[in-house]
C-alpha cells in the first residue's frame, strides 16, 4: 500500500504530556501510524477503508519503522489498551483505525469557484473573494483536550476484573483477563498473574510510589517488560523434579556421612 505523501497533520505542544510521549516505540508506531492512515475514504482490493485508517501488518510495520517485530506488537497492544487505536482482524489482514485522526486534521475545504464571466459584477467578485478571506483568518483547529483518546461514540462492554490494585488517589485500577490474556502473549516467560498479585503486595506496601490512573498501564507494562528481560517469572520458579529433589537429599547424606567420619577419625587420633 502506497504511504500518503502530500498534505500534513497537527500535534499540539500539549502531546508532550501524553501518557506514552517517553515510549519510544510507542511514540514512533503512533506517529507513524498518523502519517501514513488514509485521508479519505478508499477501497483497496475490494476493502472498504475509512478515512483514518489502514491495513497493517507486524512484519509490514517492522520494516516501515526500523522497530523489531515485537516492539511494534507491544507498540501496538499499548495504544490499543489506552483506545488510541481501534483494531479489525480478520484470517486476510489486520485494519488499524485512529480513534481520533480527525483531530490532528485541519482540512479547511471550500467550494470551487464558479467562472464569474455569467452575470457577477465585479463588485459581487470581490465582496466573495473578501468573505472568502475572512473565513480562511477565522478558521482554526480546536486543541483536543486528550491528544489521543476513544471518541464518545467508542463504546466497550465492562468486564469484570480478575485482579486490582491501589492508585494515588486510593482508588483500584483494574486488570481484565483480556488484558493478562494478551501479556501473557506478549511476555511469554512471564507468568502475569503472579506478577500482578507482586504489584498489588508493592501497591499496598508502598503508599507514596503509588501510580496514577493514567500511568497505571505503562507502570504494568514495564514491569512485565522487565522481568521478561530478565528472563522471566517462570524460568526463575521452575519447580524441582522428584529425581533431582532425591539426588539432592542423596547428596546431603553423603556429606553428613562423611562429617561423622571425620570425626571419628580425630576422636581416634586424640585419644590415641
């Protein structure tokens, strides 16, 4: 699929205080996919795509970014789990939609001008040509109030959660099985639940590090993130097979054996 060349979009100085501005890879999947979303509607082999959005793919975003293709699906679950991003799969492709692309346009888009050689006196020509002006000074884009958020029509069903834990304000976030569904791909040495019940026992015992609402999720991401680095929950607990348990306790034997051969040797050489 061709990238849109021509035209631009608008970032408010305000996106700074955007709550995935310091992810990189988020930032830079986000952009990207800003700059590169249809801007009209269009059918692409016999699809039909909104203005906003396109067709992805984890591979196709990889190469188009420089990013591997599991920081451009971690990227991706980010602005999906913050609602930046509205995604329709199916067994043929993947279509991204921007769940506020309009409010980064500023399109401002007139009629053309009908040839005044008809009856318009050259005073009507001019008195449009003015009106004209005037709209083009007074139009502006409104600054959104979230530079990224679900639009009010964007409605999902509540599911109960499986896990929560405190915020600064003492209030619970909630965790979804969706969402440890999805970590659990995305973190595939990790076992999330554990982690989780760790972050509520941390929440808990630390009262003044506590995260915001809006930090909440990039505080659990980058705690999975982090022990998958490591290595993962799960190779660390890995549980001990019955044989090496045996041969543990066969070895501990052994050495109490010896120590009290040992000691009956010095005994001897004492009393001797």
């Amino acid at each position: 699929m061709n990238m849109n060349n021509g035209g631009f979009i608008k970032l408010y100085r305000k996106i700074v205080d955007w709550e995935w501005y310091d992810d990189i890879n988020t930032k830079t999947v986000f952009f990207h996919l800003l700059l590169t979303a249809n801007y009209e509607n269009k059918r692409w082999r016999g699809i039909e795509l909104e203005a906003g959005s396109r067709i992805v793919s984890l591979h196709g975003l990889s190469d188009e970014t420089g990013l591997s293709i599991w920081q451009v699906r971690r990227a991706l679950s980010n602005l999906e789990n913050t609602n930046e991003i509205i995604k329709q799969t199916t067994n043929r492709y993947t279509v991204v939609k921007l769940a506020k692309w309009a409010d980064y346009q500023c399109n401002t888009t007139s009629k053309p001008q009908t040839n005044h050689k008809q009856t318009a006196t050259d005073k009507e020509v001019k008195k449009e040509r003015n009106k004209e002006k005037d709209q083009k000074i007074k139009t502006f884009c409104a600054e959104p109030e979230n530079p990224a958020s679900t639009p009010e029509a964007i409605t999902k069903i509540d599911l109960p959660p499986v896990i929560t834990f405190l915020l600064n304000d003492k209030s619970e976030y909630s965790i979804t099985q969706e969402q440890v569904a999805e970590w659990s791909e995305l973190y595939p040495a990790v076992d999330v639940m554990l982690e989780l019940r760790n972050i509520k026992a941390w929440a808990k015992a630390n009262p003044k590090k506590r995260k915001t609402k809006g930090g909440a999720l990039r505080f659990v991401n980058g705690w999975l993130a982090r022990e998958q680095d490591k290595g993962g929950t799960n190779a660390r607990a890995a549980p001990v097979s019955f044989a090496e348990e045996r041969r543990q306790q066969e070895r501990e034997q052994d050495d109490a054996f010896e120590q009290v051969k040992r000691m009956m040797r010095e005994g001897g050489a004492r009393s001797g």
